[in-house]
C-alpha cells in the first residue's frame, strides 16, 4: 500500500532515491537502509480510511481552518441557520480544552462531538475517527470539521475531508496567505470573515489577499462575508450546495482524493 | 501559534521513531547511529523544532544515541504554461520564466524517512532484549 506505491515521488524529488540498491554494509560493520517513508503515512492511511466512510455514506466533508478566534463556530452558527431545513449537518469540534464550541452547535439542535484534544495544536485523522462512530452518518449531507485554531499544523494532517475552508479575519491583515504558504496553499476556498470591521481597520484589501493566494499557485476561490451582519453568506451557502452535488456526482467515480503539489492525501 | 509548534514537531518525531523502530527490528539492528530525514519547506515542519524534538522522542528507543541529520529540500515549481522547472520561494510559487501563478509544486513539501544506519545486533545477541 502507501509504503510502497511510491505516491510521494515525483520526478522533482526522486533525485531523493539513491540509484544503488536498498541496504548497503559500511567498513565501520554498521548497516544502512534506504527507507524513503512518509512521516505521515500513518495519519495519511488512517484518513484515507475516514474518507472511505465518508464515501459509503454519502457525506461530504469540509475540513475548517484558520487561526485562533477567525470566526469558524460563529459561521457554523449562522450557517446552521440558513441550512437547518435543508441539510442534514453535523460538527466535529477541535476546541483545545473547553467544550465551549461544541455547545454552541448542540444549542442549535445539531449533533456536535468534541475532541479533547488537551495540548494538541492539531486534528489528526486518529482523533477524527475516534469522532466519527459517535456519529450516525447515514443521516448525514455534510460533517463539518472545526480544526484547532491555529495557522500552522492543522495543514499538515490529512483528516479525510474532501474540501479545506481556510479563513482569514480582516483584522488578521491581508497578508497571511504570504506568511503562512502552508495554510493557505491547502485552501479549497478562502473566506474573508468579519467584513463588517473592514470598514473599521480601513487598510484590509481583500484583492491583495487573493493575490496572494494565487502566488502560492492556488487557484481557489475568495469570498468575503460577516457571519455577524450576513453579508456574503449567500455565496458561501451556495459554495456548500454546489460542492455537495458535485461530491455526489464524483462518488461513482471513486474520485474524491485531494492532490497537493507532490503529496497525494 | 508559535509556542504549540514543539507539540506538533514531537508528535512528527514519535511517527519517525516508530517508522525507524520498525526498520531496526526488522534488520535485527541493536542499535541505530544515523537517521537521514528529507523536509521541504512546505512540509508544515520546522526544521530547528524537529532537531529539539528528536531526542525527547528517540530517549529509551532503540534510536536513543542515534544523530538526525535533516536534509532541506528545495522548492521547485512546474509551469503549466511555458513547462520550465524553476527553483521558488515557499511564499512565491510562480514560473521563474514567466511569471505565470499556474505552477505544479514538483518538490519541497517532502516529510520523508530517507536512510537508516544502524548497528547489527548479532554480536550483542547475549544482552538483547
Ligand atoms: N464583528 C464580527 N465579529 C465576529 C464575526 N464572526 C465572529 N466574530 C467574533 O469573533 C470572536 C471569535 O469568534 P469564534 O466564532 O468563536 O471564532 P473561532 O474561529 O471559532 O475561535 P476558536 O475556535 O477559539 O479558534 C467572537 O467574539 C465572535 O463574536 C463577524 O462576522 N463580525
Ligand atoms: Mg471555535
Ligand atoms: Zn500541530
Ligand atoms: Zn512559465
């Protein structure tokens, strides 16, 4: 499987690979092995297998992410909002050591788990299977994923969603995209929240955001909105709709992978 | 978020550890003196953290006196318009040539266990465990 397939080489790294065979013995009596693993195989392989549940029932996944405080459960909240006719959701929470997140979503009638993640800066796929058989998916059009807020780990572990959320709250400035490559590179969609201080803060350009995401070579979309006064939420509703559907429509096709650069997750 | 960063480095360096503890036991190894690691900068890993991290992780292991050395990968971009291959800042991933932002990353987001040195356990057999 994953150790052996390869999927991490391309022809950009495979320089990485020596030419001369796998063990070879030095004169000092010492052994040396040529690996070539993934550090985060296991994380890797565990999400795959939590994307495979997702698959079997039908639930689309989204992965939220941004730093501490952007504003994931008050957009959770006003989408629970607009779409509680609507769709069947579900929350998986990260929240570091309070249930407070967690609690927010139950008061709206939804199913939310909370991992305790204690110190952890990150959700990990582990953490998030664990979650999952607390949950009735069958029931479910899409889990959403509240990743600890923080703007460098949680990009690294695959959690087995089939889309990234990464926001960015205009008072964080509009150049995190340019200090933080990794976030923002495994954006599927940014949102600009709390549009409703721009106003305010007078300098945020959220132009010069979405510039900065395309320098990181990545072609998502940029969508700019309040949860607190609601403007631009219809977008963002509309962005969920529509990639439920085409989730839907990939299933048959067993296409639901996501691709970064050499990585496949 | 700087100060949770040690957190995330350990638990990479406990996933390194168990894939090294693997190999050893598989070689018959008694002990492992050099562990090679490849990390691209768009890895989500910092290298100076990982090199904290390691002996915390490694300590009472079979990797307990072995030297990590990290090897830095460049980044490197393909351009989906004029197809050169040109080496990048992990901040600024458009065409060296051409400027142009529809790029392929073709290295530097790399997390890899490269090589293993290790030593064979079989002279020691009488004080293995
Ligand atoms: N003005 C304004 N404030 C907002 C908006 N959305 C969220 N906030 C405020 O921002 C603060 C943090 O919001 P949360 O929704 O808890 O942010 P979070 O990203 O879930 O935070 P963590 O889970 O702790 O990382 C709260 O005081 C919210 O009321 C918005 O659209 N406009
Ligand atoms: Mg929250
Ligand atoms: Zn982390
Ligand atoms: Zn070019």
């Amino acid at each position: 499987m994953c150790e052996s397939c390869g999927c991490n080489l391309t022809h950009g790294n495979e320089h990485l690979v020596a030419a001369d065979g796998h063990l070879a013995r030095t004169s000092s009596g010492t052994e040396s092995i040529e690996v070539l693993k993934g550090l985060l195989d296991a994380n890797d392989h565990q999400a795959r297998h939590n994307r495979e549940h997702f698959n079997q029932h039908r639930v689309f996944a989204v992965n939220l992410m941004s730093s501490p405080g952007a504003g994931k459960t008050s957009l959770l909240e006003a989408t629970i909002d607009a779409l509680a006719g609507d769709l069947n959701m579900a929350v998986i929470e990260g929240d570091l050591e309070t249930e407070n997140d967690a609690m927010r979503i139950r008061d709206k009638g939804i199913a939310a788990i909370q991992i305790s993640t204690g110190s952890a800066c990150h959700l990990d796929a582990h953490m998030v299977h664990s979650a999952l058989h607390e949950l009735t998916l069958d029931e479910l059009d899409v889990l959403f994923i509240e990743n600890v807020g923080n703007l460098v780990c949680p990009a690294s572990f695959d959690l087995g969603q089939h889309r990234n959320v990464t926001l960015l709250s205009s008072p964080e400035g509009d150049d995190k995209p340019a200090k933080y490559p990794v976030m923002f590179r495994a954006a599927d969609l940014l949102l600009i929240t709390k549009s409703d201080l721009m106003e305010v803060l007078g300098d945020f350009d959220p132009e010069r955001a979405g510039a900065y995401l395309r320098r990181l070579a990545n072609p998502a979309p940029v969508l700019v909105l309040s949860a607190r006064s609601g403007f631009g939420m219809q977008a963002w509703l509309d962005w969920i709709r529509e990639e439920i559907n085409l989730h839907r429509r990939r299933l048959p096709q067993e296409k639901t992978d996501r691709h970064i650069g050499s990585r496949t997750v | 978020m700087k100060y949770w960063q040690p957190m995330h480095e350990l638990a990479i360096c406990q996933a390194l550890i168990a894939q090294v503890a693997a190999v050893a036991r598989s070689e018959h190894a008694s002990s492992v003196t050099d562990v090679y690691v490849s990390v691209g900068p768009l890895s989500g890993v910092e290298c100076p953290l990982v090199r904290s991290a390691f002996p915390f992780a490694a300590a009472g292991t079979v990797a307990g006196e072995a030297t990590l050395h990290l090897r830095q990968t460049p980044v490197r971009v393909s351009c989906e318009d004029c197809g050169a291959e040109t080496e990048v800042a992990a901040n600024r991933l458009i065409c060296g040539r051409c400027s142009n932002w529809r790029t392929q990353l073709i290295s530097g987001d790399e997390l890899l266990l490269q090589r293993v040195v290790m030593r064979s356990g079989r002279p020691r057999r009488n004080n293995d465990v």
